[in-house]
C-alpha cells in the first residue's frame, strides 16, 4: 500500500483537485463490481482537496446515493454536530470519502470482494489528498485497514501505527451513536466527543 501511496506526487491543491475529478470520472463508470446494478450513482466524496484531515467511512447509505454525497441525512448531521463541538471545521479541514463508493443493498455490510474491488479509489484518494490525519469513521473503514477481527470499541481513539507519515485513528460511526443518546461518561457519544478532541488537539500541532 505504501508503495502504491508514493507513485502520486501532486505538489498544490490546484494539482490535488484536478487529479481527483479524474479519479471521481473514471469512478462514476466503474462496473467492478455487482454493486454497480443497485446505485443511483457513485458517492465519491466531499470537501477540500487540500484538507488536512480525510475521515473515510462504510458505505453511501440511500440518503447519500440520492445526492451523491457522503454523510448527509441524519448521520451527517450528527457528524457535523460533533465535529463543530470539537473545534474541527467540516468544510476547511476535512475531505469526506467512504470506503465503498456505491451503496449496498439494504445497507449490508459490503464483502471482502467489493472492499478490494473499490480499494483502488480509496487508495488513490488517500495519494492524491495526503492527509495528515485520517479517521477511519466505523467497522468496513477500520477493517480495510486492520485484520478483519479486529473490533472498532477494542482500537476507537488510539492512533494506529498503520502509515509512517500519516497517524490513524478509528471512531464511531454517526449511524450507531444516532441509537445511542446517553452523553454521560464511558458512553459511546462521550468518547466520540473525547476522541474528535484528541484529533483536534494533534491537528493543531501539526498545522501550526
Ligand atoms: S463499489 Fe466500487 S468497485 Fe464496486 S462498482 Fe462501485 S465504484 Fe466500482
């Protein structure tokens, strides 16, 4: 993987931006998979090519293969919720992408095959945008990047020492902490408050 991330060399937003439009053009006429058959369209993402932050999440879910952007409906609203809580600005510091780019039937979880099918997308995504810090935003995300039986609650708010120059951290996915309304401690919306500080507190001492 790491070798695939440094054939990319964009060296400015402008080369960052270009580079992903033909990256999201060749995505929107992808056959790789079955998946292909049930979208409305490709989600490819959303947010700056420049971002400093890339939050990768699951899958498009209907609401999101209806506007062919990720993290909106409810899920992206609470994720907004958070995100402006912990001081982290959506629209400057976060590029948005999921894992799979087309939705699943039924939400299902997509399949091994599907991930590796996509896989090329989100890696190029990852060479292009070059983040500093990437949030692997639910279980599909995390387990594209870790064994498979790792589980988000044993890793959710540690970096992960999975790229030499770019520090991972695992988080809840929005869809779950909508069922979840507690905000007392220990609870999975207090950690996700907990975890999206951390972030911000590293990205202030990596952009300053
Ligand atoms: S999920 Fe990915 S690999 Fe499958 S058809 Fe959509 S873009 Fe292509």
């Amino acid at each position: 993987m790491k070798h695939l991330l440094s054939r990319v060399v964009c060296q400015n937003s402008d080369e960052k931006q270009k580079a992903l439009v033909e990256l999201q053009n060749v995505c929107s006429q992808c056959r790789a998979c079955d998946l292909c058959k049930t979208r409305a369209c490709t989600v490819f993402s959303d947010g700056r090519a420049d971002a400093p932050i890339m939050l990768i999440g699951d899958a498009p879910g209907p609401d999101e293969d209806a506007a062919g952007k990720p993290f909106v409906g409810r899920a992206g609203q609470l994720l907004n919720t958070f995100l402006t809580e912990s001081g982290i600005d959506r629209e400057k510091d976060v590029y948005i992408c999921n894992t799979i780019k087309c939705k699943t039937p039924q939400n299902r979880i997509p399949t091994n095959e599907e991930k590796r099918a996509c896989q090329v997308y989100l890696f190029g995504q990852i060479a292009i945008v070059k983040p500093k810090i990437i949030l692997l935003c639910g279980t599909t995300a995390l387990q594209s990047f870790v064994d498979d039986d790792i589980k988000i609650t044993e890793v959710r708010g540690k970096w992960l020492n999975i790229f030499d120059d770019i520090e991972v951290m695992a988080i809840s996915h929005p869809s779950y902490l909508l069922r979840q309304h507690s905000q007392e401690p220990n609870t999975p919306r207090w950690f996700m408050k907990k975890d999206l500080e951390k972030v911000k507190a590293e990205l202030d001492t990596l952009v300053t």
